[in-house]
C-alpha cells in the first residue's frame, strides 16, 4: 500500500507543479500580449508596461482567455487599431507558446 501512495502522492505533486506553470505561462502571455498591444496603441516604455500590467489583471477576472481578449479588443478598438478577431485570437496563442517555451527553458 505504502508504494501506492507514493505514487499518488507523486502525481498529485506533478499535477499542482503543472498548475504553477500554466498560471505563470498564462500571465506571462497577458504580458506579452499587452506589450504587442501597447505597441499598436503607439504607448511606449513606461506607458507600455503599465499597461501590459493592466491586461494581466484584466486576464485574471476570469479562467480562460475571452476577458484577456475582451480587453485586448475594446482597447484597440477604442484606439482605432484595426485587427480582426483573428488575428488578435492568433497573437494570443502566438503568445501562449511563446511563454511556455521560455518557462520550460527556466528563462
């Protein structure tokens, strides 16, 4: 039984570790994102930043990504930035990789 629970135990461990990095995966594309729309806005340095921070914890709201895209959206909307849902949709999963990518190589 004891091996048993060893086990249970090891994938309970590599499921919580799972959850850490896609959270982290998840804000970092909220940041990169926000950057790449902060860029189209014409907003620079810290304006760009704060900004980005802003889409972070827009992107907390709810699970899933459709707050991070509402506010992408009505942001460059408001902005006059014309982009179609898909390619907004397609720089957030451009986004996605990108994070888990540079999470996996620990940088």
């Amino acid at each position: 039984m004891g091996q048993f629970d060893d086990r249970e135990r090891a994938e309970e461990k590599k499921f919580q570790l799972d959850q850490e990095l896609e959270f982290k995966a998840q804000a970092r594309r909220a940041k990169l994102v926000g950057l790449w729309a902060a860029g189209l806005m014409g907003l620079a340095d810290e304006a760009a930043e704060s900004y980005a921070k802003s889409v972070v914890m827009a992107d907390l709201e709810e699970a899933g990504a459709e707050d991070l895209f509402r506010k992408i959206r009505a942001d460059l909307d408001m902005h006059a930035v014309k982009l179609s849902d898909h390619q907004i949709r397609a720089k957030m999963d451009e986004a996605m990789a990108e994070a888990r990518a540079s999470l996996k190589a620990g940088t």
